[in-house]
C-alpha cells in the first residue's frame, strides 16, 4: 500500500489510491562534459541516482518505482540495480515530456504518479509526501513542486493565474523567457504530482516547438490548463532541496550540502566532529555515540564505527568495521577491513582489504596489513609488513618484521600461533608455520616451520676480531 501522508480528511482519497514514482534520469548530461551519464556522478559518496531512488522507495514500495533510463542504459541500472525498483527504456531521448510517454503502459495501472528528477538528489520524504497529499486536496490533474530561489536562472519559470490562488497558467523555460517573466523568482523544480488518466489523456498535445526541437513534461502545464483542467504549484519553503545538477559547480555543490548535513544528523546522534567542513563522510556511514571525529578524516562507503571511538586527524576510512572504543591515530589508510574493540591503530598504518585486528590490538606506525588476522592483545608496532597471515592472541611482532608472502608465482600463508615472540628485523618466507610460545631471534630469516616453546635462530653468528680497528689506524698513519 502506498505511503502517503496524513494531510487531513481531503486527502484520503490518495491514501487508498495507488501511487507510483517515475524518476527521470535517461539524459546524457550534455552541461557536464563528462563520459558518464549524468546520474551516476557522486555526491555524499553514491550515484546522484541512487539519493533519489533511496528517497522515493521510503515512499512507496520499490516496486512502484520506476525509473527511466536511456542514455548508457545498462550502465545505469547496473549501478542502481539492487534497489529492487523497475526500469523503463527511453531508448531515445526526445525530452523530459517524452520520458513519460514511453513510461505510458508502466504508468497505467496506478491514480497517481509523483515525478521525479534523476539528478536532483535532496528531495525528502517529507516534501513528497505534501506534494502527494497537495494533489490529491486540490482535485488536481498536475501539481508542480516550486520553490523561490535567489538566483532562478537555469530553471524554469512559473506562471500563476493569479498572485494568491494555487492555480497555475504555464511553465516557461528559460530560453523561451521574455524580460518580464525572467524576473521571476518562483522557480519550477521538476518534480510533480499527475493524475495518470489525466496525463495519458493528455500528452499528445505536447508540441516540439522549442529551442531544443524536445517535448517538454513543462508544457503539460499550459496543454491540461487549456483544457480547463486543474494546474496548481505547491510552493516549498526549502528551496535547497531542489537543486539539480545540470553542471560540475552544481554538483560540488550538492556534495558539500549532502555531506555537511551528514555531520549534523550523526552530531544530533552524539558524535563529536570537529571543523565538520573539513570531514568527507558518506551518507551510508554510521557511527556511535560518543566517538569523536577530528577535522580531515574521511569516512567512505559502508563504514561504521562503534561508540567511544577517537577518529584522528587525516585517516581515510573505507568500508571498515570499527568496535567501540577503538583509537584511529592520525594518517592511517583503510579499506574492506575490520578492528575490534578497545583497538589501536596508527599513526600511519595501511590496512588493506582483509584486515582484521583484533580486541586490544596495536597496529603501529608504517605498518601494512593484508588479508590478515591479529588475535587479541597481540602488537606489530612499528615499519612492518604482514600480508596473508595468521597471527594469535598476545604475539609480538618486533620492528621491521616482513612476511614475505609471494614468489613471484602465488601468494603463501604465515602462521603465528599465540604467545610467539618474533624479534626486530626478521623475515618470514611463506608458507611456514611458528607454534606456540616460540621465540625468534631478531634479524632472523626463516625458510622452515619452528616447533612450539623453542627458540629459532636463522643468521649468521657474530665474529669479533679483538684490536682490529686500532691496528687499522696504526697503519694508515705511516
Ligand atoms: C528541467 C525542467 C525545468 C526545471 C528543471 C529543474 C523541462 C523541459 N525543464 O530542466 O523547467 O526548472 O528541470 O531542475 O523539463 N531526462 C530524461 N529523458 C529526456 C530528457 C531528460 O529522462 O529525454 C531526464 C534527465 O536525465 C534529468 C531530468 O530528466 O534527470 C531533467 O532533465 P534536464 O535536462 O536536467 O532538465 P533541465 O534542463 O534541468
Ligand atoms: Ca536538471
């Protein structure tokens, strides 16, 4: 059933009709100059596609989702693809009018269709549910989402009937505006509400009279208007949510709204993030209370980070699972990862994909991690690189230790069992195996598994030649 708001008795009606959402998102992104189909861009660290998608399935059920593809098709509904909405081919596209004409038979079956942009990311649940419920107050047959902005040019134009009233003569487009009407501040967003008979009944009237030779969903205003049907506006008081990206400025733009409005949802929630202009943090990250993000660290992906954490300065955070009261250093580097609580990592630690640190852990600086596992309490403190390796609870791992996991064919396994003691300096060839409670000796090279409890030496032994240096000396001053 179709989620629609409480908007009083009027509303009803839509309550109990059936809702869908088109989002439109088919065009190329001529303004952006770029390879990549418009809709996949990224802001707040996701396609601007995939914002709205997660918007309009908070609405109604993903399957009443429709979006409209065309441009680069197939790369679009692979990136969106897992959302469960449905797709409907614009194979060619002939404007945003056009769009819902293709849309006609996945459209037919429902009262109601609410409209949206593709790449107008930071519409709410909230604005859509009103719109939803404005429409169905007004016996509408199209309502359009407005806005009043500072600087409207770009957008098109709205022209009421009259100052007070909801109704609505036309929407005029930028390029076709005269001097009067781009003084214009009310802004049409793209999105609306139809009534999908209405519509249907309708579209053939649109025209390709236009400066793009495009049919254009505006023109639906003036074509159900002269056809004595209802064109209303409901005005929005936040005008910020309906910013497109028609351009790159635009979409930095976006981003640092998205982004900034992130900081503050998680600080409502009790995180601490300091100078939160500074901070990238993606808009699927979570975080608990009480943990605290200094300035210039990035949070990506689905990174999540428990409570009573301390996040340093410049850490870049990739899809990595944080315990509570875990502390980040400054400058380490992430990804696919995991630490468990009451953890220490960094300065300058680089876990890379596979990394799974243990409880109490310490990582230190310059050290690399690689599909490997440190059990609890154990420490590689310092310049050390451990890649496909196993490593117990309480092992020390000394400064300067290397795995040496590859041949230069395959990838081999290091075993480290608990309590092992691994001095400065030493090199492990893989695959090889060190039981429990061993001791290696700093410096060593290991080629061959080291039984438990024993002591492994792997270097040549030291030789002292007493008086050489002096008799050096002596000679050369003849
Ligand atoms: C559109 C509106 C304009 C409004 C603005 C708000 C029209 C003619 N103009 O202009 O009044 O102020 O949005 O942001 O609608 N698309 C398709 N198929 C097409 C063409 C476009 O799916 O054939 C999609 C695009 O991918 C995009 C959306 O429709 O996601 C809007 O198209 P865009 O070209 O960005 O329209 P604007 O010029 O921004
Ligand atoms: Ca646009």
């Amino acid at each position: 059933m179709a989620k629609t708001s409480n908007a009083g008795p009027k509303s009803s009606a839509s309550s109990h009709s059936r809702l869908a959402i088109a989002i439109m998102a088919a065009g190329k992104g001529t303004r952006l100059k770029s390879k990549h189909p418009k809709v996949l861009h990224e802001v707040g660290g996701k396609p601007i596609l995939a914002h709205v998608i997660s918007t309009a399935a908070k609405v109604v059920p993903s399957k009443d989702v429709f979006v409209i593809v065309g441009h680069e098709a197939d790369r679009v509904r692979a990136a969106v693809g897992e959302s469960g909405v449905r797709f409907v081919v614009q194979a060619e596209q002939r404007g945003t009018g056009h769009a819902l004409m293709v849309a006609q038979e996945a459209l037919a079956p429902y009262d109601q269709v609410i409209v949206l942009s593709g790449d107008a990311p930071l519409i709410t649940v909230e604005t859509i549910q009103k719109l939803s419920a404005f429409h169905a107050a007004h016996k509408a047959a199209m309502t359009l989402l407005s806005a009043d902005l500072n600087d409207p040019a770009g957008y098109g134009r709205v022209i009421r009937k009259t100052a007070k009233g909801a109704d609505v003569r036309a929407i005029v487009e930028e390029k076709a505006t005269n001097v009067q009407q781009k003084k214009i501040h009310e802004i049409n967003s793209g999105f609306y509400a139809f009534s999908v008979p209405a519509l249907y009944k309708h579209i053939g009237g649109l025209k390709t009279d236009n400066a793009h030779r495009e049919y254009y969903l505006t023109d639906m205003a003036g074509v159900l208007a002269r056809a004595r049907q209802r064109v209303v506006a409901m005005k929005t008081p936040h005008a910020g949510e309906v910013l497109g990206s028609n351009t790159r400025t635009e979409i930095v733009d976006l981003d640092a709204r998205l982004r900034l409005a992130k900081c503050h949802q998680l600080m409502a929630e009790g995180v601490t993030i300091f100078y939160p202009q500074t901070c990238v943090i993606d808009s699927d990250v979570e975080i608990g209370p009480d943990t605290v993000i200094e300035p210039f660290v990035q949070l990506r992906g689905k990174t999540k980070i428990g409570s009573d954490c301390g996040i340093r300065s410049y850490s870049v955070i990739q899809n990595t699972e944080i315990g509570d009261g875990v502390v980040v250093l400054p400058g380490c580097v992430m990804d696919d990862s995991r630490i468990a609580r009451n953890a220490t990592v960094g300065p300058y630690s680089r876990l890379r994909p596979g990394s799974d640190i243990g409880e109490e852990a310490h990582v230190g600086n310059f050290v690399e991690t690689k599909k490997t596992r440190l059990g609890k309490g154990s420490k590689a403190n310092h310049l050390t690189y451990l890649g496909d390796t196993e490593i117990g609870e309480r092992v020390n791992v000394g400064a300067g230790t290397i795995t040496c996991n590859y041949d230069g064919v395959a990838k081999h396994k290091t075993v480290i069992e608990d309590g092992v003691f691994v001095g400065s300096d030493s090199t492990l060839v893989a695959p090889i195996r060190f039981g429990r409670g061993a001791y290696i000796a700093a410096a060593s090279c290991l080629t061959e598994d080291v039984p438990p409890d024993s002591l492994a030496l792997g270097r040549a032994r030291q030789t002292v030649k007493e008086g050489w240096a002096r008799e050096k000396r002596n000679r050369s001053q003849k």
